[in-house]
C-alpha cells in the first residue's frame, strides 16, 4: 500500500493527473472516503491526464457519467465516473449497479467509483483502491491499495 500526502485541493488534482499516467483502458478504480474528502478533485485530476472531454463533477444524482477521449487534449480512453453513494440505501444496490451497464464499458474506459466498494469488483480481475481522508487543516491522505494484476509496478512509477 502507498499513502501520499496531499496539502491542496491543486496538489490532489496534480495527483491524479499524475496517476492517469499509469491508467489504461479496463482500469476500475474504488474510491472511498468521507462526503468532502476529495473523491472527485481525485477524478477530476484522473481526467485532465486522461483528456477526456467536459467537466467532471460529482455524479452523486446521475450516478454515471461518461466523458469522452478528446484527441486534440491527447485523449485516446474514455473515463466513466460514478457514484454509489446513493445505490448504498437500496434494496439491492448491486442490481442497481447491473442497470447502470459498467461491465459494458470496463473494457475499453478508465472506470472509477465512487463509493463502490463492495459492489463493483466483480467487473475486474484486479483493481485499485483508493481511500481518501481529509484532516482538519485540508490536507488530504490517499492510500493506494493494488488488488491483483499488475498495480505495484504501475504505482512504483509514480513521480
């Protein structure tokens, strides 16, 4: 496991531009942490790395979005950005999971869930968690948990 100190909401947009470097297409990522904690600074990071088009925002109330590759930002996979938050008080979140059709997508996106754990690493062989705290003075801790496949070697490349 990694954990990375991140003191500003820049620096965790940084991060994540950092880490889309070592995405690819079929890469779900689990993220996880309280409401306000930096989950979609996180993925709005993983986007501008990734080039995808539009802006990233919580998917809390649309549960999924998909942002397209934009070619002319360096974009080349798509980033599909979900939230769970709201699926957790259903009777059955994981058929709420079913209908939203991730596994169709997995394959060939960058796929990260908010407050999925639990409910979507069936979709992959391997997967990264990522948890994410925020003190008291803004700071954000992330701890980077690869499950399976090819993760610490990937995340060792990290600058």
């Amino acid at each position: 496991m990694s954990v990375v100190t991140l003191p500003t909401v820049e620096d965790t947009h940084a991060f994540g531009r950092r880490l889309a470097g070592a995405l690819r297409a079929g890469d779900l990522l689990l993220l996880t942490g309280p409401l306000g904690a930096g989950k979609t600074a996180l993925t709005q990071g993983i986007g501008a790395g990734l080039g995808v088009r539009g802006d990233i925002t919580s998917p809390t109330f649309v549960i999924a979005r998909v942002h397209r590759p934009d070619p002319a930002r360096g974009g080349a996979v798509a980033l599909v950005h979900a939230d769970a938050y709201r699926l957790g008080d259903a009777a059955d979140p994981r058929a709420e999971i079913d209908d939203l059709d991730l596994d169709a997508s997995v394959d060939d996106s960058v796929t990260v869930v908010e407050w999925g754990e639990g409910l979507v690493e069936q979709l992959v062989d391997a997967h990264l968690r990522v948890r994410i705290d925020r003190r008291d003075d803004d700071t954000r801790v992330v701890e980077l948990e690869p499950v399976g496949g090819d993760w610490p070697t990937r995340l060792a490349t990290l600058p």
